[in-house]
C-alpha cells in the first residue's frame, strides 16, 4: 500500500481537554497496526503536547500542522518497528513506584493521573 492509498481515520478532539484527546488516540492505535494512519485534530495546547509525546515515546513517525491558529492536526504516518525492544507503553514500570516511596501505604489502588 502506498503512501498515498493510506486510509486515514480522524480522531476529532476539538473541544476536548487532557487527558480525553490522549485516551482517545490510545483507543485507535489499533488502527496504525492495520497500516492506517490517524489524524488528531485538537485546539488545546497542552493536548496537543501530551499526544506527540506519547507518540515520541513509542518511537512512532508522526507530523504536526496547524492549518487555523490555535488548532493542530498531527498526524500518525506508522508505528515503530516492533523488533527494537521497546517498552510497549514506553513507559519504565517502576517509575511511578520511585514517586511514592516516602509516602505511608493506604491500601488504595495508585493513579499516575496528578490533577
């Protein structure tokens, strides 16, 4: 399939706040490994922000417009080869554990969502 038959699907977040744009671009990522690519359209900065960095983070190819100020459209080209051994959620596991070390233990189940 050529760059040019690639199927597009838009994830339309305009109007939508972090972590909502985020949540839903994780909810298609089912879509790059079928060859598609995915276009998410957001007017909030700090969205805007938290997508690319996922996507740097998995090593994914991706690019930004913003065709009317205030509103971007990145664009996911394709997922990153699978045989580089990166982390699938590009995440260290044990990172969020260091955070709360010198906190007493309340038994309740931890979020890594700070609000």
């Amino acid at each position: 399939m050529s760059q040019q038959e690639k199927i597009k699907v838009t994830v339309d977040c305009l109007g939508d706040i972090c972590p909502l744009p985020l949540m839903k671009f994780k909810e298609m990522k089912k879509a790059l490994e079928q060859g598609r690519e995915i276009m998410l359209v957001t007017d909030h900065s700090c969205a805007a922000e938290n997508v690319m960095d996922y996507c740097r983070s998995l090593h994914y190819i991706f690019s930004v417009e913003e065709p009317i100020s205030g509103v971007w459209e990145i664009t996911v080209h394709q997922t990153p080869d699978q045989s580089a051994g990166t982390n699938q959620e590009g995440e260290d596991p044990e990172e969020f554990d260091d955070e709360f070390e010198d906190r007493p233990s309340t038994g309740a189940k931890r979020s890594i969502w700070h609000w």
